[in-house]
C-alpha cells in the first residue's frame, strides 16, 4: 500500500478535503489527511499524507506556514476577504510606507478574533453554519505569532491593494490579519488574494499541481518519504535491542544519548519512529513502521 507526503499545489476554487476526496481514488487508499486546512480561494502548498502516514499529519498542522497575502483597503466584507458580501467602502489611499508602519503592530505574539466564517466551535457550533444564519457569537481572542510580516509589492494605479509576506504560527487567519490591519489604518481592509508559499518545512518548488498528480502514470512515485517531514531533528540508528524495545512500544536505556528529538532508525535504514530523549531513556513521540 501507498504510504508517505504529498506535497499539493493546491488549486483556487477546491476545498483541502476536496484535494483528499480526490486523492483517496488516485491511490486506492482511505487513509489520506491534509496537514492545514486552505480556504477554497487559497492556492499553494498543501502537505497531503497518504497510508500509515497519516499518523504525522498532526505535525506539519502544529508547524508554522509562510503566506504571500493580497490586502485590498477601503473594502470590509463580512468574511474578511474579497468574497464575501460588502459590508462598507471607504476612501484608501495610503502609502507603502504608511502601511509599513502599521505593520510593526501586528508583528510578535499577538490576539486575535477568529472571524464568524470559521470551523471553530463555539458551544459545540461550526461558526460558519451560525454565520449562515444571519447570527453573530461572541468569540475569545486567541494568541498567535506573527514571525515576519513585510509589504512585497504595491499595485501599479492603485492606492488601496497590496501584497504581505507573512511568517505565522498554526491558528493564524491571514484574513483577519487583513482586516485588523485596515481596521488599524481606519480604512478597512479585506484579503483579496492567498498563496501559501511554505509548510512544514515544505516550499512551493515540492509542490505537485493536480493536474501533473491526475496525469501520473505512476503517482505513489511522487509520495516523500514520511521522514522528510522530521529533517530538522538529528538521526539516531538503534541498535537491533533498542529496535526492538521501539517496535514494542517500550522505553530504551541510553545514559548518554543528549536530551532532545531524535528520527531513530532502525540498522536495514527503515524510518522507525520520531523519539525523545530525557533523562538517559528514549521513548516514542509517534512510530510510523507498518504493524
């Protein structure tokens, strides 16, 4: 069976379970996730794990994400991008370096709203299926980190649009990033374009376009091996003792191993399972072997 990433140049106008639906038939497989969800007018670099891979999937979702951002200004909308219905128009005309300056307030550990157009749960309600409704909830901030956030390009004849590179941690909604910035500026804003540039470690030149995924003859052929998604984490090759404690499940002695996260192998180079070392005993975060 299949197993292993495939790192999707997600199109505009499909949902991320979309990408997975489509997927499942590709590879003849029912274990396939995505690793952070895209907004169907979203593009760009979705982490899309088949078979027993699945099992990492949580990772790439905890990792942080790179966006190029289109902010178009004067313009709220009542899902904070350009999609949705047209709440207000005000005048914007404001500089590249006026926006630059906004931008240092959004830039650190921040709080934000997540908007009413959102899978998240409120008393055990999607609050897009209220939003829906006409109905508004009140929602608690949520920290998030706003890594890097710089003005890329200005459009030419235009005052009000502009493109944002943004380096986030998981959480963050780059349209209400949008909106808090044209709040900030007293214009409004909206998001008016989204490109994932990068995910768990993956960047736009891993990525497959469906129509080059659908083309394949062979498209287990593109699948990443599971452990390119752990590369930042040192390898660690396990004795045939301690192999066998890891495919048991059971915590190995190793007085001097250093503290941290380790990819263990097992001697034949098979991909056994991301550790951790504390205290002289490795133990297994998540095992990834077939059973």
């Amino acid at each position: 069976m299949p197993s292993g990433i495939l790192i999707v140049d997600k199109p505009e106008g499909w949902t991320s379970m979309d990408v997975c639906a489509k997927l499942r038939g590709v590879f003849h497989e029912k274990r396939v996730g995505h690793g952070g969800t895209l907004d169907p007018m979203a593009t760009g670099v979705l982490p899309v794990f088949v078979g027993r891979a699945t099992r990492a999937a949580e990772f790439a979702e905890k990792s942080d994400k790179e966006y190029i951002a289109g902010i178009k200004l004067g313009v709220i909308t009542n899902t904070q991008d350009i999609t949705g219905e047209v709440l207000e128009r005000r005048p914007a005309q404001v500089s590249r370096e006026r926006l630059e300056t906004a931008l240092e307030q959004f830039q650190g550990d921040i709080m934000q709203v997540p908007p009413m157009y959102s899978a998240i749960k409120i008393n055990g309600k999607k609050l897009y299926e209220l939003a829906r409704k006409g109905r508004e909830v009140e929602r608690p901030a949520r920290p998030v980190t706003i890594r890097g956030l710089t003005v890329l390009d200005q459009k030419p004849d235009d005052g009000s649009d502009f493109f944002l590179w943004v380096h986030c941690s998981k959480g963050t909604y780059i349209r209400t990033l949008c909106h808090d910035i044209g709040q900030y500026l007293g214009c409004g804003g909206c998001m008016s374009s989204l490109r994932r540039a990068a995910a768990a470690g993956f960047d736009g030149e891993d990525a497959w376009p469906m129509e080059r995924i659908l083309a394949a003859e062979h498209p287990e052929e593109l699948l990443l091996p599971v452990d390119s998604l752990f590369q930042g984490r040192p390898e660690l090759l396990l004795s045939p003792a301690v192999e066998k404690k890891v495919r048991n499940g059971m915590t190995a002695v190793l007085p001097d191993l250093a503290p941290g996260e380790y990819r263990a192998y097992a001697q034949s180079g098979e991909f056994l399972a991301l550790c951790r070392a504390q205290g002289g005993k490795l133990s297994t975060i998540k095992s990834f072997f077939e059973v």
